[in-house]
C-alpha cells in the first residue's frame, strides 16, 4: 500500500508582517539522488528563472542554490504577491513544463525568526555543496544565485 504524504500548510499567521519576512524554502525533486538540476542547460535556465522573477519583484531572492535534486532559496515575498505558497507553485509549474523539472508535490518553507541569523542560514545554504562532497571551498559552486542590487 503507499502512502499517501500530507499536504503541508503554507499559511501565515496574521501577525507576521509580510513585507519583513524572509523564508527559507527548499524543494526537492521528485526522484532523489540523481543529477537533475545541476546538469548545466537545466541549471542555467532555472538560475535566469529565478533571476527573472526577482527583478519582476514576484519575490525577493536573497540567495538560491541549486544542489543536484533539490534547491535551496532565502526569500522575501511582496505584498502584492498572492501568497508564498502561489508564487512557489507557480515557478515550479512554469519548470516543470518548460525546463522539464520533476518536483516532488510541495515544498519546505521556514520562516526566519528574530533569533535566527540571516547570515547563519545563508552560510548553512551556501556549504551545503561541501558538505555533499561536490566541491572543497562553497565559493567554487557555480549553481548560485545572489542578487546585485
């Protein structure tokens, strides 16, 4: 018999102030353990996405690495976007279709709290490759985004 996984709730409490929430999201492939989206075509078009969807300020993408079968992204959502969870779907549905990407059916969120380090998150986000054996310094990971603005 499979089991069938619970759909995670994305909803956010009333008394966050949305315009000061930063996230960090992670979404996995629907097959684990192989090399989808760091094979470079894949790799380079979900990177310009996810570019792209920063400066049309659908989201605020403070740091986004891409890992083999999953990616990491650090993110604020404006208030005129929907909800997070709309704005995540959507990305995924639009790779899934055009770059061909096969999510698994959600994702992970978490929202950084006051006690939680930005920096202390983004520093975990960019050595997850080191820690995967993929490289020896995070600095040599080519499938990172992090804006210049």
């Amino acid at each position: 018999m499979r089991r069938v996984r619970k759909q995670l709730p994305h909803d956010v409490p009333d008394w966050v102030d949305l315009d000061e929430a930063i996230y960090f999201v992670t979404i996995c492939c629907q097959q684990r353990g192989i090399k989808q989206l760091t094979r470079v075509e894949i790799a380079q078009r979900l990177l310009e996405s996810i570019e792209y969807r920063h400066r049309n300020a659908d989201w605020y993408m403070h740091l986004a690495l891409l890992m083999p079968d999953h990616v990491h992204l650090i993110a604020s959502f404006p208030e005129r976007a929907k909800n997070m969870q709309t704005v995540v779907s959507k990305w995924k549905e639009w790779t899934a279709k055009s770059i061909k990407v096969k999510w698994q059916r959600d994702f992970f969120e978490h929202r950084l709290r006051g006690d939680e380090g930005f920096d202390e998150k983004a520093d975990y986000v960019r050595a997850n490759p080191v820690r995967a054996g993929l490289v020896t310094n995070a600095e040599d990971w080519p499938y990172l985004f992090v804006p210049i603005d």
